[in-house]
C-alpha cells in the first residue's frame, strides 16, 4: 500500500467500514484538560498552533464553508489566527495559531462544527494539536473516521519515537478516548523533517 492510499484508508475515505464509532466535535473538547496532563505529567508544553485536516471539494458551497469556518475562528473573543494551506499530499489545513491553547481547542471545534453543520463532516479527516519538550515534537491526533485521538511522536525523517507514543498513551488514556488498534495510529509525515503535519 502506498503513503497516499494508506492515509486515504487510515484517515478518510476506507475507515467508514470499520469505524469503531461515531465521531463527535465535542470529543475535541477533552484536549481542554488533557494539556495540562501534558505539561505537568510529561513536560510536553503546546507549541500553539492546531489544525484540522480535511479532502477537499470542488464546489462553491463547500468553499463558501470553508472561508465561513475560517472567519468565524478569527472573529471569536479568542483572537485566533487561521490560514488555510494544502500539504505535499494533497490535504488541505485549517491552521490555527494563538497562545492560549484552550482558544485553539475552542477554534478547532468551531472549524469542525460548522464543516458538521453544513453537511461536511464526511470531508473532515482529522484535528491534530502540537505539543513540545526538550525540542522534541508530539500530536495528539483526532481521527473523524475513528473517533479516537492517537499520538504521533515524529522522531527524524519519516521515524518514529513508539517509546514516547506509548508513554502518551499511558498517562493520557484516562482523559481522551484514545485508538486501541494501532495499527490506526497513522503517521502525517511533514513536508520537511522540522516541519508539522500541515507543512
């Protein structure tokens, strides 16, 4: 299986079949609590930008949404700046950049909901939420195809620290619904080794 089918199956468009269950935007929420499990029991501290992947469509109406999401994370109390980019595979990324991580939670959620809410939540694929220690970057991933978080601890080139996904899975698994099969626990590689997901 190639790197684009596998992230086709994994995240979007074959996990229908074996969805363990439905998704729901407001699992996002347990991110609120779940980074200051990060910080104090791990030492991982939010690097201050989230995002949502999701497959593009073309048509007006889902354009029409897209830039609605984006507008209505940048006119919340938050003050969060969104941008929206594709990825070296073709995905697409609503990014979210603020220093208060709550407010990222809250912008994702916002993002997801109104993709729900006009009939797109099958073209959401994923939330990804940054973390960092010791110059060493962690994900915590949402699959909207699982609705199950899983973490992503990239480690060089298209490596992978499974000591530290397994040690987040360890202290986290009481906050987040957290993938049991790991075989879902999909890596989004970045563009570049020093990159993220949506990169």
């Amino acid at each position: 299986m190639g790197l684009l089918e596998g992230i086709r199956d994994i995240l979007g468009f074959g996990a229908e079949t074996s969805a363990q269950k439905a998704a729901d935007p407001d699992d996002l929420f347990g991110m609120s609590t779940a980074y200051v499990t990060m910080a104090a029991d791990l030492d991982y501290e939010p690097i201050n930008r989230a995002a949502l992947c999701f497959s593009q469509m073309d048509s007006t109406d889902f354009a029409t949404t897209l830039e609605e999401a984006r507008s209505l994370i940048e006119m919340g109390d938050e003050g969060t700046i969104a941008s929206v980019t594709e990825d070296g595979h073709g995905y697409h990324w609503v990014v979210l950049e603020d220093p208060d991580f709550e407010d990222l939670v809250v912008g994702v959620h916002a993002a997801a909901d109104e993709f729900t809410e006009r009939g797109y939540s099958s073209r959401l694929l994923a939330a990804v939420f940054g973390f960092e220690k010791d110059g060493q970057r962690a994900y915590w991933v949402y699959s909207f195809k699982r609705g199950a978080y899983y973490p992503f601890a990239p480690s060089g080139k298209h490596e992978r620290d499974n000591g530290a996904e397994f040690k987040l899975r360890s202290v986290l698994a009481g906050e987040l619904d957290v993938e049991d099969d790991e075989s879902y626990w999909y890596p989004l590689w970045p563009d570049s080794p020093d990159g993220h997901p949506w990169q």
